[in-house]
C-alpha cells in the first residue's frame, strides 16, 4: 500500500471520538469517586454486541488489580471477546491486595447484569490514587446511570469522566473508504479517547486509551494491529519517566460497517489501511498525552536519527526526553544544545561525538559534535511554537526514532505534591 495515497485519502472524523466508529454508545456519569457531584468519574463504553476486542497492560510488575482482571478476561493472550468496558476515575483500585481483585470482579458482575453479558465479556480499568481500597457501592449506582445514558453522542462525556489531572479530554477520530479488493467502496471508521498527564513512560500502552473500529476484524488479528500501533505510538510517549500501574489500552471492533464481509487477514491491502488508520488515530491521542502532561506548555518531539540499531535510536531519544535538564531549557526557551548532547552521552549508545549533529526547531546549533553560531533572537522567536522539534543524527548508523515528551515547569511540582491533598 502507498501510505502517502492513503493519507490522501484519509479523514478526520469532525469532533471524533471513541463512538465514531458503528455500533459503539458510551456515557460519562458522575458515580461518586470523586467529591465533586458536577465532576464525572466514570465511563461505560458498550458494544452493540459481544465483538472481538485486545488489549495492552502495564509492564509494572505493581499492576492494579482491574488489569490483572482483565488480562484474565482475555485469556491471558490480551484478546478475546467482550461487550463492554467501565472506567472509574479517582482511585487506581492499585496495591490494593484480595479486596481490589474482588471489586474488580464485581464490578464486571454488576456491569453483565446490567448489559446482558457475561461477567468475562467485560473489561475494566480504574485511575487515580494508588493505595486506597476500591469502593463498591459508586458502581452499583453507577453503572446502571450509565447504561440509561448510553448513546452515541455519549464519547464525550465517557472522555471527560476517565480524566485525572488533564486539563482537557483527548479524542480522535479518522474514517476512509477501502479501496483494497474484497472491501471497496467500504467506509471504516477508527476512533478513541485517552487519558494521561503525569506518571507518564507506558511499557505498553498509554494510562487509559480506549479506540474502537467497525471494521470486520478477528480478535487475534486485532490484537496484532494494536500492538504494532502502541509500540509506535504510545510506548513513545514520556511526561516523567514513571510508568504506572494502571496502564490499559482496549480496542474493540464492531465489524458493524461490513457484517456480511469476512474479516480481514493479516498481511492483505484492507489489514495495511486498517493499520494506518489506526496508528494516525493513536499517534494524535499519544501527542495529546505528551502536549498536556503536568504543568506543560510546550510539547516536544525529539528526533534521534543515524544510529546502528533501531534500540540505539529508541534508547537515545528516550535519554533526551526525559532528560530533566533538557525539559526545563525547553520551559525557560533556552536553546542550550549542551545539555541534548549531554542526555545523548551518558544513554550508553555507541557514537562517535565528532560526528553528532544537533537541530533545535530546525536551527543547525552542532555540526561534528561542536558548537554553531546562531542567532539567539531568532531562536527565542522559535520558542514560541507550541511544539518544539529536537533532532539529532549520531552519524553512526541509519536507524531512526522518535519519542514525544513535554516541558518541565514549576506547576509540574506543584500539582504533583498536592496531588492527594
């Protein structure tokens, strides 16, 4: 498949999200983990019916008990079949031993109840404070308020109410019509919604992303589309360095836009648009991550190009991004290259500094690991941008990779130590 025609002919879905997509209804409803009643705190996304979902968790061997449940739900393998999903926000349900597991699973029995399923073809994931045992009774009351309140409209509401220290809910949407054999002239659409803002560095996924599809798609087929999509996208992502307990990616797929087609197979023109459709919709969800982490104003993305592996590069970038001294030259607009080339030395990839070369924002500041004259003016102008773009090419291969971060600022601090307060 030519990406570059595919994203000609791709679309944004106009004020898109997680119900985009056919046959999908969420709502957002304010349940009671949170003291403030005009405040939403949990999310109910549905299936029309039972369909094909995957999923991605955490790598923190601290998991939270709702992705021990749901990685159990789908089989251990991170797919299978389900109806639906609920989301709480306020309290991570994380470290917190029998009594999370057991609220977890009743949770997915009240949700069954209420939609008609099986307690196993429901999934569940939870943020917040980590450490405090998991209420029951806001589920209870609150899933069947959510069930009345499903809709296709609801995407919104279901963005806003998984949201912790975000200050602004994170939805996408694109749709194209397949011109690959057996599909053309049909229209699929992808779309989701996320959440994420501090303990930020997934090994997964993202803190919570929900995407959905209704393109005819078998689960373990989907499984394999969302894996390459998060190690591409999500898993480049970094606000702190922390990765959380939490971290839950699930992606259903409705096959609601072609029922009477057979799925697509791995390998075939349909699965290489479906995967780009998908990767698009979860590139713009991880940059909306890196765009709002705590206390930001400025998203990053740095550039590591010319290493010899494709793990040098990752390992590179990664090592700028999160470099705290290179995050807070970001916030007081200062183009010290200094400090890139220092996070590129101590990463433990192998270069040669003579043949480094810097650019930030497009401003040549290192040529053959030394300094360049640039105007400091025309720099500061730059830093104006509501993205910075830091490139470095290590001369030493031609493996490349990209890694999205943000600024530090003194609000980061500030909203980190009164988080529980």
């Amino acid at each position: 498949m030519n990406i570059d025609e595919f994203d000609a002919r791709i679309r944004a879905v106009p004020n898109g999200g997680v119900t985009s997509a056919q046959g999908f209804m969420a709502a957002g409803v304010h349940a009671g983990f949170r003291k403030d009643p005009k405040r939403l705190d949990m999310a109910l996304l549905v299936a029309d019916e039972v369909c094909p979902v995957a999923g991605t968790f955490t790598q923190n061997r601290f998991c939270a008990a709702p992705v021990t449940v749901s990685r159990a739900h789908l089989g251990g393998v991170g797919y299978g079949m389900a109806r639906g999903v609920v989301v709480n926000s306020g309290n991570a349900n994380a470290a917190t031993g029998g009594a999370g597991i057991a609220a977890a699973h009743e949770t997915c029995d009240i949700a069954s109840q209420v939609l008609g399923c099986e307690p196993e073809q429901v999934l569940v994931s939870s943020t917040g404070v980590i450490g405090q045992i998991l209420d029951i009774e806001p589920f209870e009351e609150g899933i069947p308020a959510a069930a009345d309140a499903l809709s296709r409209a609801g995407g919104s509401d279901a963005a806003l109410a998984i949201m912790t220290t975000d200050t602004h809910p994170k939805e996408y949407a694109v749709t194209y019509e397949s011109q690959a054999a057996g599909y053309l002239g049909s229209t699929f659409t992808v779309g989701g919604c996320c959440k994420g803002s501090g303990m930020i560095m997934p090994n997964m996924a993202t803190m919570i992303a929900l995407i959905t599809t209704d393109a005819p798609v078998r689960p373990e087929t989907l499984h394999g589309l969302l894996r390459s999509a998060v190690d591409q996208t999500f898993n480049r992502v970094t606000v702190d360095s922390d990765t959380s307990t939490n971290d839950t990616c699930i992606m259903f797929a409705s096959g609601k836009a072609a029922p009477m087609l057979d799925p697509i197979d791995e390998g075939s023109d349909a699965y290489q648009e479906l995967e780009r459709a998908i990767y698009v919709v979860c590139e713009a969800l991880a940059r909306g991550i890196a765009a709002d982490g705590e206390g930001s104003t400025k998203l990053v993305t740095v550039t590591v190009s010319g290493a010899a592996t494709p793990q040098d590069a990752d390992t590179a970038a990664r090592a700028v991004a999160n470099s705290p001294l290179v995050k807070t030259a970001v916030a007081g607009h200062d183009c010290n290259w200094g400090r890139v080339a220092m996070a590129l030395g101590k990463c433990g990839v192998a270069f040669n500094q003579e043949d480094v070369d810097i650019d930030i924002m497009d401003i040549p500041v290192c040529r053959g690991g030394l300094t360049v004259p640039f105007d400091e003016d025309e720099a500061l102008r730059r830093f104006e941008a509501p993205e910075i773009v830091i490139a470095a090419d290590l001369g030493a291969g031609d493996a490349q990779a990209t890694v999205w971060t943000c600024d530090f600022t003194h609000d980061y601090i500030s909203i980190n130590a009164d988080y529980r307060s």
